[in-house]
C-alpha cells in the first residue's frame, strides 16, 4: 500500500515539472515571436500599429534623410562665344543663327584664309567648332567697302540663303538649288589658273544682293559699282575677284549642312576684325 503511495506521488510531482517547463516553452516562444515582428513601410517607431494591431520593433539608427533645401541649385552653363571675333562683329550675327561659317584671312592683304563652321544647340549659348578648312579669299584681301574690280572681298556678316551650280544638288542638299547651264566660269583666274568647274557648286553670299533669289540674279540693291556676286565656290587653286573658294568636298558637305532653319550666316574678314 506504501508503494503505491510513492509511485502516485511521483507521477504527480513529474506531471507538474512537465507542465512548468511546456509552460516556459510556450512564453519563450511567444516572446521570440513579438521581438521578431518585422516592421512595417518605413515607421520603425516601436510603436502598435493602430489599424492591424501588430506591434513594430524600433529598428537601429537612421540617417536623416537630405533636406531638399539644402541642395545646392544646379550652375548656369557658361557660354562659350566663337572665338577671335570682335563683340561688335558679334553683336552682328542674328540672334536665331545656329550655324556662323567663320572665314579667317591670314591678313589685310592675303588671299590665304581659313574657314571653321560653328553651330550651336537650340536655346544653347556655346557655340561648337566644325573641322577647319583651308579657302581662297580675293587677290588684294579684304575691305570694309567693296568695290566693283578692287579684287578685294567684303568684311562683315552676310546671310546664306540660296544655293545653285552647274551640277544636280548633292543629295541632302537644304538650301534652295538652281542648276543652270549658266553657272560656268570662262577664262583664267587671276594667277592664269583655269577657272573650268569653279562654279560646279556655289553659295551665294548675300552681299548686295536680293535673299531668296537664284545666285544668278543681278538685282543689286546697293548699285552695281559697289559689287555683287561674291559667292562660296569651288577653289581652282588661286585667289578670286572676291568670293571665297573651297575644296568641292568642302563644298559638298557645306551644301548638305547649311539649313534654312538654322538661319546660318557666314562672318567675313581678316584675323583680329
């Protein structure tokens, strides 16, 4: 009877050890479980949330984020002028021009120049240097006032509106093109040079000339002892009576790029005007 007795009272005390430890078993469960509660959006407040209930851990330190205010604005872009020119020569270039050819005499006197195309972006105030082109400028150089047979070529700033030559348009071509049979040059250049093709492809420059008509037109608006026909045409490796010679390459390329919605302009003269 004493057995039984004993063996009762043990399987008691055994039951209620087990029941502690479940017991503990089940709160350090719990427990892991609410420390662990991921956090929801961006609040790690700590904090239950008011809608679900679920309790948010705090997370560790947060970096404060950047405020808007103290961002440094972005600089304005520096404008880059095209250089060698002078302000009064720039002032001159219209303000809707995004492409200038830029032609460059050695000197006063020199028939040798150089021709750069600068273009610019739309809105942009930096204008952008092309390649650089050799050319031919008049036998004398340059002046500030043309006249008829003074084998000088006109300084300033002109606009480039019409095109045409004794050959079809170069595929791409945007300015207006007349082919005419009438575009030959006779004879020989001023150093005895043939003149045979130099006008296979021109640009009429639009000193003292009519813009919007064939380079071929003869209206002179200032009169015709003060000149006309000063052109872009083909180089026959020598200077000119006054138009600027290039490589037909050159011209070509210039054909297929000057655009009348970029309103180009050609600036004229020796280096320094």
């Amino acid at each position: 009877m004493a057995a039984r007795h004993a063996q009762s009272r043990a399987r008691r005390r055994l039951s209620a050890r087990s029941k502690a430890v479940s017991g503990l078993a089940v709160t350090t469960l719990v427990g892991t479980a609410l420390w662990a509660w991921p956090a929801s959006g961006n609040d790690h407040d700590g904090k239950t949330d008011a809608k679900s209930g679920a309790h948010r851990t705090v997370a560790g330190p947060q970096r404060p984020a950047a405020r808007a205010d103290r961002t440094m604005p972005n600089a304005a872009p520096t404008a880059r002028p095209i250089p060698n020119l002078s302000e009064a020569v720039r002032k001159q270039i219209p303000a809707d021009s995004r492409q200038v050819l830029v032609v460059t005499g050695e000197g006063p006197d020199s028939y040798d120049s150089r021709v750069v195309l600068y273009t610019r972006a739309e809105g942009s105030r930096s204008w952008h240097p092309g390649p650089t082109w050799a050319a031919h400028n008049a036998a004398h150089g340059w002046t500030r006032k043309h006249y008829y047979g003074d084998l000088r070529s006109p300084e300033g700033v002109f606009t480039l509106t019409d095109a045409g030559g004794l050959l079809p348009a170069p595929k791409g071509t945007k300015l207006p093109y007349n082919r005419s049979d009438s575009f030959v040059a006779n004879g020989t250049g001023v150093e005895g040079e043939p003149l045979a093709g130099a006008f296979d492809y021109v640009i009429a420059i639009n000193y003292n000339r009519v813009p919007g008509t064939s380079p071929l037109d003869q209206q002179r608006p200032q009169g015709d002892a003060r000149g006309g026909g000063v052109w872009l045409h083909v180089d026959h490796d020598g200077p000119t009576q006054g138009c600027v010679s290039l490589k037909p390459e050159v011209m070509k390329e210039l054909l297929r790029t000057l655009d009348p919605d970029q309103h180009p302009v050609i600036v004229m003269g020796p280096a320094g005007h």
